[in-house]
C-alpha cells in the first residue's frame, strides 16, 4: 500500500449482515455506481440492496442448452441412423427414446460448461488474475468473518466524506482506503513461468495416474468385476450346456443375413436364363461401373474386349470368346448365372462382386458384343 | 429502508371469506349426487373411479405429511409461515378413509390376484402370493395409514399448541418425528402406490414404481399447497411483506418435482421399452393402443411440457397468476396420471364421461371445505414457531 499511491477505493468492514445490507442500500441510494460487497457467506438480499440488475447470464445458458440439445440429437442421429446405422435390439436406427439420456446429459452439460466460461470470460475479465483488493487487510477480513463494502475511486460520484459518513453511521467497524499496489501496477501474467508449467506438468501426471489405476485396475477389482463374472457363453468357446458342446450355435434353418438374397438357381443356367431380368438400365453410370469391374474381375482371363485372349499365358486354359453367337443369343441371365455360379473350370465370383455390379458387368459384356457386332441402326 | 429490518406486523388472524366454504358445498353436492347416479348406474366403472379419487386424496394428504416432517427435518425456515395451509391437509385423512370403504368392500372387482380360483390357475401369483393376499393386503395398509395419521396429528397438533404457549421445545419434538417419518414415508408411499395401483396388474414388473407413485404424491400435493398458499396471499389473509422471493420458493421446488416426476417417468418408460421384456413392456402397449395413445402423450403435456414451460423462467416462478395456473394444471395432471394408470384394467380403450368427473369434482370440494373449515378455526400463521420470523424476512 506505501509504495504507490493511485487510489483504488474506499473500504469499509462490518460485522452483522443487516449493517452491511443497510450500507449498501445507503451507498446505492447515494447514487454509487462502482461498488461492490464482499461476504465471507452469501447474505440473502444482497442483489436487491446493491440494486444489482438481473443477470445475463441466464440467456448465455439458454442458448447453449439449446444448442446442445439440438447439436448432440442430430449428431446421434448422424452416427446411429447415417454414418454407422447397427441393429440393436431390434429397434430401427433412429430410436429417439433411446437418445434423450444423452441429449439431456449433453444439453446440462454444455449449459454448463459455457455458463461457467462466459462467466469466467466476460464477467470477471480473465485472463486477468490480478484484483487491486488481493492481498489487502480488507480482503483477509472479508473472507474469514467480517463483511465488507468498497466503492471505487473511479466512480463519478465519489466523495470520501459522503462514503465515511454512510459507513460511520451503520457502525462500520474499520474505514480504509485501499491503493493499487506496487504488484499490482506492474503485474503481467505469466502463463509460461516454469513454476506454472512444472504444475501444469504435475497435474497431468497426476490425473492419469489416477485414471490409470481408476479404470485399468480399479475396474478390475471385486466388487467392480462383478458385472464381468457372469454366468455367460464366450464366443469360440466349448460349453457344456449344450449337448453338442459348441458354445455357438448355427443360426435357425433358413436364416438369412441382411441385404443378402439367397441365388436360387444354383447349377440350373438354363432356369436362370429363364427366369432371370437384368433389373438395372443400362445407363452411363452403370455401363461405367460394370468397365470398371469387368476390368478388374474378369479382364486377366477374358481380355480386355473379352476375345478370351487371356493374359495368364497359359497357366490357366484360356476361355472362349464373348463374342461367340452363343453368348450373344443368351439372355442376360445366362451371363448373370456364370458370374453367379461358375461354369466349368470358371470359378463363381458371387462373393467378390456383389449383385448390382455382376449386372452392371453384364450390361457391359452386352455393349462389348454390340462393339463387334454393330447393327446397321447403329450408324448415325 | 426495507420492512425486514423494522419488525413486521406481526399476524392478526382474519375473518375467512366465506367463498370457499360456498364453492366447496357446491362441488361435494354435485360431486356426491355423480357418484351417486354413477353408482347406481355402472358399479364397476364407479369403483375404478373411486380407487383414482381414493388415491388421489391419500396422496395429497400424505404428501402433505411429507412437506411438513420435511421442513421440520431439514430446518427449513422459508416454509415456515406457511406451513399451516400443508397442516390442514393432513385433516383429509378422514376423507380417505371413507374414501377407501367401496374399494375395499369390492377388492374383487379390481383386483384380480384377489381372486383364489385366479390364484390356483396362476404360478405367478402364486409365487406372489405371500405378500399379495387379502389378509396382509389389508394389514399392511391400515398399518401404513395410521402411521401417517399419527405422524400428521403428533407434529399438527404440537404445531397448534405453539401458537398459544411458544414453547421452542416443541419444534425439537418434532424435527425428531419429522426426521423419523422420512425413511418410514418412503417405504410406506412406495408400498401404498404398488399395493393399490401396481398390483391392478400383478403380472406386470416394474422396479421404479414406487418412485414413480413417490412423485406424482408429491408434486399433487405441493401443487395444492402452493394454489392456496398463493390465493390466501393475495387475499391477504397471511402477513402483510409477503413477496416475490416467497412465491419464487415454491416456484422453484414445483419447477424442481415437474423435472423430478418426467425423469421418473422417462426412465420408467424407457427402460421397458429398450429391453423390451414382454413381463414388462405389455403395461405400456397396453397404454399405447386402442386410442390410449392420445391419452398417453396428452399426459406428457398436462404433466411436464405445459407446466414445465410455463415455470421455466425466473420471473415467471414469482408470479401469483403464474403459479395459481400451474398448481391447477398439476393437479388436473395428476388426476391424468392416475387414470391413465388405473382405467385400462377398467376398459381397453379410454373412455371420459361424467363417471370421470365424478370423484375429481367431489375430492377437490371436499378439500375446500377441509381447509375453509380448519382455516376458519386456527391461525393461518403458526405465531409461536421459533423460525417464523425469519420465515417472513425470508429472502433469497
């Protein structure tokens, strides 16, 4: 305080609640603007004594609350119902019950979170950490069991006698003027003081050893293990429970995997070829999509035009030509079913190329012929 | 400045408006003269209406021998100058009583696990059948109220004993009752709400519905304390200082069991429906179907969205208006709540006719007339409590 002399405010203490809400009341009444009051506990009242309007703050709340309501359930939705659609419970993708818990959980949480930075931010200005009061006789009294006020210098209004005739008459209990100190006036943050980074160093250490040992070996321990010792079947396992001793069982007779479509006419070509309609048009898209896996799939043995001049050099017989006026008079099923099923000494190729694609493939099989084949229509 | 410093004024008790005992008269007519013709018209549908309006005054009374043991057993001092009104209700357990004797003489209309032939045919009840019989059914409930009628009438009574010789022992005696009555008013409302509700269905499990009853009792009867705790204000009837940091107290605590009764609900809901165990889930599809959809959801508005929305923001807890509203609303909602729990095992689609109305108006005009009655007689300000004069300089 001796070394400096710039004024910060005048400070009075007090020692019951109702001398220091009638302080107040009489500074806000004497038209005081920068003032403040400072309790070691909350004292009911206060707000309306120091004439202190409601706070912003709530709005700050409100927005981020929505905004995390909204965010998070469109962002379950994205991960549950777009980006990674499970089956879970036999319950469809977007099962909005199922999200609330953590919409909620978010909502409360952002609400938070911002609440307490924007006040952190905006209202008490950070990354100022320096206060003119800190370290002062005041504020050691203020925050073990005496109640104090202080109105600053700054203020428009600001009369020292005025303040000390207020203060005296609500049986203020020490009257002090507070300077900004030395400390003060010289302060700067000192983000990257090595003190502050070993600390900052310190607690992170700290915090993962504890969430190390909380979730690697604490997990683990009775009675937190309790949930893994069930009774259960692990998977690839033997089990008793069963007669035939396999711990996983064979899927009801007639089960079919999603999206999957059982070929029905395995071995009969001629069926296929009855039965079977190419569903796709052929359209740019998918005459490109069957190029890019006749290419792939089919080209090393049937050529890349599909002449049969294999580029395996004979380790492998080579196969007819696509061209043949059998192929050409086959319907598109026939070409579907040797794609699908194999013929001869050509593998089936149903797990490599899905469905669409051994359609599209066939499309373009059919525009090759038509390459070699052109009919008179065909000239412009 | 301010009236908390300069002493207030202390109460003058004044002459009650007649206007309740008038409305009060004339709802019970008309409610009485329903339940009658209901009666007589279509017992079964009258009896299911009975258990709702049954379960409806024992909550709101019960609940309001909680909010009183609760202010005793926490300290709470915001409440005190109000108490009386909670007091008051306690008087309804008369009304209970009487309220319960055509469900009791007709157990076997409601109740199926009643029935021993049903029993005999059933491993399930069976199995439930050491705790799910008449003998015990009816043990346990005489039990359960007269241990809420001896909590209500011990801490009342020492209440009013107060007001004439302000002995401050007698607020210890009863932080020690109302500190005892807790844990024995959770258990018991719990019990009270499966015994009497859940076990309409007895097949059905549900291991959260104790809280569910818990919270709806509460809410109820908080919402009917609050309506007349705002109405007696502004008529003037209580102390004069009475402010906004008053109302915004119970505001906030209806805003806070709103909250309290959705989570409740939700996660009820919730959890059956993701296991989808089918002991479980039928309850719910049960109230889902034949038209009980547009019942179901209209609860969700009635009892959380509407109210909750209408309490959210801060000033909006401080308003007279406000508050008087959304105590009806709850307590209409509560009403909802116990239909929509009771009346599927009554029909499988809902159905709304002066049967329906009979009992809520007959229970809310005999709460006017309970608390216009004992209004009349006792001061509505305890005068001798210790805490009361905090309680009105009560600011937050």
């Amino acid at each position: 305080m001796s070394n400096s002399n710039v004024l910060y405010a005048l400070t009075a203490t007090f020692t019951s609640p109702d001398d220091i809400i009638r302080a107040a009341e009489n500074v806000r009444d004497a038209g005081f603007k920068k003032f403040d009051v400072h309790t070691p506990y909350p004292v009911h009242g206060m707000d309306d004594a120091m004439g202190i309007k409601e706070t912003k703050l709530g709005f700050v709340t409100l927005v981020a609350g929505i905004l995390g309501a909204i965010g998070m359930i469109l962002f379950i939705y994205w991960i549950s119902a777009i980006d990674y659609p499970q089956v879970i419970g036999g319950k469809p993708y977007w099962s909005w019950p199922a999200f609330i818990p953590i919409t909620y959980e978010i909502t409360v949480l952002l609400s938070v979170l911002v609440t307490v930075g924007a006040m952190i931010a905006v209202f008490f200005k950070f990354p100022n950490v320096s206060h003119p009061l800190h370290d002062t006789s005041f504020m050691k009294k203020v925050s073990s069991d005496k109640l104090g006020i202080s109105v600053q210098a700054v203020d428009a209004k600001y009369d020292e006698k005025l303040l000390r005739e207020i203060f005296k008459k609500n049986h203020a209990e020490s009257v002090e003027p507070v300077y900004y100190t030395e400390e003060f006036i010289s302060f700067k943050p000192r983000m990257f003081d090595p003190k502050f980074l070993l600390l900052l160093a310190g607690v992170a250490i700290v915090s993962s050893a504890c969430g190390y040992i909380s979730w690697n070996k604490l997990a683990f321990m009775v009675p937190y293990d309790w949930m893994m010792e069930q009774d259960r079947i692990n998977p690839q396992s033997v089990d008793t429970f069963y007669e035939d001793g396999f711990g996983m069982r064979m899927p009801v007779e007639g089960t079919v995997a999603r999206g999957f479509m059982p070929y029905p006419y395995k071995g009969k070509p001629d069926d296929a070829g009855k039965y079977l309609v190419n569903p796709l048009l052929p359209t740019k898209e998918t005459l490109e999509l069957g190029k890019k896996k006749f290419l792939t799939f089919c080209s090393p043995c049937h050529g890349n035009f599909g002449d049969g001049d294999s580029r395996l050099n004979g380790q492998f017989p080579n196969p007819p030509t696509l061209h043949s006026d059998k192929v050409r008079n086959w319907p598109d099923g026939n070409i579907y079913h040797v794609i699908t099923d194999g013929q001869n000494v050509m593998p089936s190729y149903q797990y490599q190329i899905s469905r669409e694609e051994r359609w599209a493939i066939v499309h373009y099989i059919r525009a090759l012929q038509r390459s070699q084949h052109a009919k008179e229509t065909d000239l412009p | 400045m301010s009236e908390s410093h300069t002493s207030t004024e202390l109460y003058t008790k004044q002459p009650f408006p007649s206007g309740y005992a008038k409305v009060g008269w004339g709802l019970t007519a008309v409610g009485l003269a329903l339940v009658v013709v209901s009666y007589i018209l279509n017992t079964e549908r009258a009896l299911f209406n009975n258990l709702i309006g049954f379960i409806f005054l024992a909550s709101i009374a019960a609940g309001a021998v909680f909010y009183l043991a609760l202010e005793y057993a926490v300290g709470a001092v915001w409440s005190t100058p109000f108490r009386r009104v909670t007091e008051f209700l306690g008087y309804l357990f008369p009304f209970v009583i009487i309220f319960s004797i055509p469900v009791l003489l007709n157990m076997h209309t409601l109740f199926h696990w009643s029935h021993s032939d049903a029993v005999a045919a059933d491993k399930l009840l069976q199995v439930k059948a050491p705790y799910l019989n008449t003998e015990f059914f009816y043990i346990r409930n005489a039990v359960i109220v007269a241990v809420w009628i001896i909590f209500f009438y011990a801490m009342s009574r020492n209440s009013l004993i107060q007001d004439l010789t302000k002995d401050q022992r007698i607020t210890k005696t009863n932080i020690k009752l109302g500190v005892a009555f807790i844990p024995i008013f959770a258990i018991s409302i719990s019990l009270f709400g499966i015994d009497w509700l859940m076990s309409l269905e007895p097949h059905w499990f549900s291991t959260i519905f104790g809280v569910y009853f818990f919270s709806g009792t509460v809410l109820g009867s908080l919402a009917v304390i609050t309506y007349f705790v705002v109405d007696f204000a502004e008529k003037g009837l209580f102390f004069k200082g009475i402010r906004k940091d008053h109302y915004y107290t119970f505001g906030a605590l209806l805003f806070g069991f709103i909250s309290f009764w959705a989570y409740i609900a939700f996660s009820q809901f919730m959890l059956i429906w993701y296991a989808n165990l089918p002991e479980e889930n039928f309850w719910f599809i049960e109230r889902w179907e034949n038209g009980w959809k547009i019942v179901s959801i209209a609860m969700t508005l009635v009892h959380f969205w509407i109210p909750y929305f209408m309490l959210v923001a801060r000033p909006s807890k401080m308003s007279p208006k406000n508050l008087k509203l959304s105590a009806v609303i709850i307590v209409l909602a509560h009403f909802l709540d116990l239909y929509w729990i009771v009346m599927p095992m009554y029909n499988s689609s809902p159905v709304f006719g002066f049967y329906e109305a009979a009992f809520p108006i007959l229970s809310i005009g005999i709460i006017l007339l309970v608390i216009s009655r004992r209004a009349r007689k006792y001061n509505l300000v305890p005068i001798g409590d210790p805490k009361l004069q905090r309680g009105i300089d009560f600011r937050l």
